[in-house]
C-alpha cells in the first residue's frame, strides 16, 4: 500500500509536539476504527515499536493503541458538529452500514511514512476501503481527505520533532519488512476518545460483528 516513502528525503514532516497534545480541547472524539488486539501480532511488532522508541523525532504508540482506522467521524459537543443525540443516531446508522460484511484476513507486510506517522502497512484485498466507503456514507459523518485517498494503516509512531529524523530513514532504508503473521478482522467499533492525551484510550460506543 502507497505510503510517502518515494518523498522520504523531501518530505516535510507535520509533526505533534507535546505543546500540541496540551492545547487540544476536544473532550470526545468519535471513530470507527478495527483494533489490533491479536496477541501473536502484538508480539511480533514489539521489537519494531523498541526500536522506533529510540528516535527522538518519533512518540510511539502503546500495544493497547494499536488499530487501523476506518475513518474519524467527527467531534461531539455543545459547539462541535455532534450532539449526543448524533452519537446515538449514528452508532444505530452503521449497524445498517456494515450489515452483511464478511471479517477477513490481513497482513503487515512492511513500514512506510505518512509526514505525520510511521505506520504499518495493510494488504487487506481492500477490504479496509469498503468499510470506509459504508462510514463515510453514514448520514453526518465527515469526508476527509485521507478518505478520497484512502489508505489502510496501523500507525505505530507519530512525528513530533524533526530531529534524528535522517537516522530513522537510514534506519528504514535497511530493511522494512514486518514479521508479523497475519489477523482476522471479526468487527468494527465506534470509538469515542479525550484527544488531550497523545494517544488516548478508547471508549467502545458500539461494536459491529463482521460475518463469519
């Protein structure tokens, strides 16, 4: 799957810095996001989040993080886009949008950057971009760019300086292949976080069994 690796040397970074995470004010945050919880991947991307935690330029995810994102849906609050008469419409209007999808098969297969994260890659047949094409049909959830390009990802750092970021290139540039064994997606959730931490824990709103 395309990440940015072609523009590595070029690419300007966005990064989050901890002043960044501190000024967030968003107390609930909704996603559909597919978490990553099966133990032999977890235990086979844990040298790989080692290491990665050894760069400054880098904030690395906790094992509990560990997800691939379907998409954000959008904010809940008096001033946000939601109400948490939204929350519940829309936890009940994906029950009807993921209806009938089968779980599948996916696989890690390497490393690749986007200029905010370092993720792993996702080989899913593309079944990652049909859930996002049911969530962004969901009345009231937002498009976002990343959805008009949507690429499957478990993020497994985030950027939040530029420094030492050439001793992490040269540190990719030596081999990005994954280990890891490949999972069975079984369900979605809908999510909701706090985004005044780096990397929140999440609050199952919903959970949506795929078929078997």
């Amino acid at each position: 799957m395309p990440g940015f690796w072609r523009e590595r040397d070029g690419m300007t970074l966005e990064t989050t810095t901890d002043a960044d995470v501190e000024e967030r004010d968003v107390d609930r945050h909704l996603v559909f996001l597919a978490r990553v919880t099966d133990d032999a991947v977890q235990e086979s991307l844990r040298p790989t989040l080692d290491d990665l935690s050894g760069f400054d330029c880098l904030a690395t995810v906790p094992e509990r993080y560990l997800h691939v994102t379907v998409t954000l849906a959008g904010n809940v609050g008096s001033d946000r886009r939601f109400s948490p008469a939204d929350e519940e419409r829309i936890a009940a209007d994906a029950r009807e949008a993921f209806a009938g999808v089968d779980s599948f098969e996916v696989s890690f297969p390497r490393l690749d950057l986007f200029p905010s994260v370092v993720f792993a890659a996702v080989a899913d047949g593309g079944a990652f971009a049909d859930l996002n094409d049911r969530a962004c049909g969901i009345d009231g959830v937002e498009v976002h760019d990343r959805d008009e390009g949507f690429v499957p990802h478990a993020t497994l750092a985030q950027f939040r300086s530029d420094q030492e970021y050439d001793e992490l290139l040269s540190w990719l540039e030596d081999d990005r292949t994954l280990s890891a064994p490949s999972m069975r997606v079984t369900e979605v959730e809908l999510i909701a976080v706090a985004k005044n931490s780096r990397f929140p824990r999440f609050e199952t709103v919903e959970r949506y069994p795929l078929a078997e």
